[in-house]
C-alpha cells in the first residue's frame, strides 16, 4: 500500500528515531455497514527529514492521521489521510493529503493513488500519482516495486506542467518488539 508514512515513501532516514520518539495511537474503529472503519494518528520527531535524498528541513516534529475504510471482504479498501510537518530549521512547513485504492491481486498487493503536497508558508504545491505492487515471501520478506510520477506548475509563468517520475524498490522485514 502507498502510504506515506508507513512507509514505502520513506520521510526520513532517522526512521528509527521517528519510530522511537513517535507517538502512535491505533486501532480506533466505527462499523460502515458491515465493515469497521480504521484509523491512526501518529506524531514524531525527525533530526533532518529527508525525502528522496534531499534535506528538507532539520529538528522536524510531525503529526499524521490516517484512515481505512474497506469497501468489501476481498480486501478492496480506500485508504485517506493527512500529513503535516514543521522543520524549525532550513526550509518551510509540509501538508500532504494522500489518498489511494488498495487491492489484492492473487497473492500480490495493489495501491493506485495520489497526494497533493503544500507548502503554506510559499506559493508552491505540488502532486504525485503513482502505484505500488508488494509481495511477502511466506511472511518473512516483503518486497516492494512503487512508480510515481511528480506533476507541479513551473515558475516561468507560463502554466505548462513540470513532470517527472520516481522508481522504488523496498525489501524488509518486520518483527514484534513487545505483545
């Protein structure tokens, strides 16, 4: 699944420290029919945030919501949230409001989405589409493929759109620390 902070779009390369200083409340549900709606809120601290190989900030506390709302028990659900950071050093605050459609295809997992990325303190938004395919070897290994194409108006004035695309490969695993 594309969700931006959980993540196969990685936020941070202190995501230990994210995940250690975080604060995460879970497992808040409502019935939808027959089917419980999920969501989670989460906040943390970053040293330097980071995306895609690029610092956008340092001494970056964060906060996020997100929601899961199945739409059948053959795992189709939508997934919504928002995220926002405040890095106190370099660069400006960040909202990102994502949404994506997650689907089992066979035993591979689908995600077609987007988020709208903005910029409050300047002028400048942004956005991404993309897609995702993951595979778990027998619950050990996950493996990821994600492919997102960037759409953001230039600065020239002109009104012609800026694109560009970004590839992601992800392997890892995932473990328990307490129960």
């Amino acid at each position: 699944m594309l969700k931006p902070h959980k993540k196969t779009k990685p936020k941070s390369l202190l995501l230990v420290m994210t995940a250690l200083t975080g604060l995460a409340v879970t497992g808040s549900t409502a019935e939808a029919g027959d089917y419980e709606f999920e969501g989670s809120l989460a906040a943390g601290l970053d040293n330097q945030y980071n995306f895609r190989g690029v610092n956008f900030g340092e001494k970056a506390p964060w906060f996020g919501a997100d929601f899961v709302l199945p739409l059948n028990p053959n795992g189709i659900s939508v997934n919504t949230g928002v995220w926002y950071i405040n890095p106190t050093e370099f660069l400006n605050d960040e909202l990102d409001l994502y949404a994506y459609l997650d689907f089992p295809l066979g035993p591979i997992s689908v995600s077609v989405g987007g988020i709208y990325f903005a910029f409050p303190e300047g002028d400048s938004v942004s956005g991404e589409f993309g897609t995702a395919l993951g595979y778990s070897l027998q619950d050990y290994v996950h493996f990821g493929f994600a492919w997102w194409a960037d759409v953001k108006g230039n600065d020239d004035g002109d009104n012609k759109l800026n694109l560009g695309h970004y590839l992601e490969l992800t392997a890892g695993h995932s473990f328990t620390l307490t129960e």
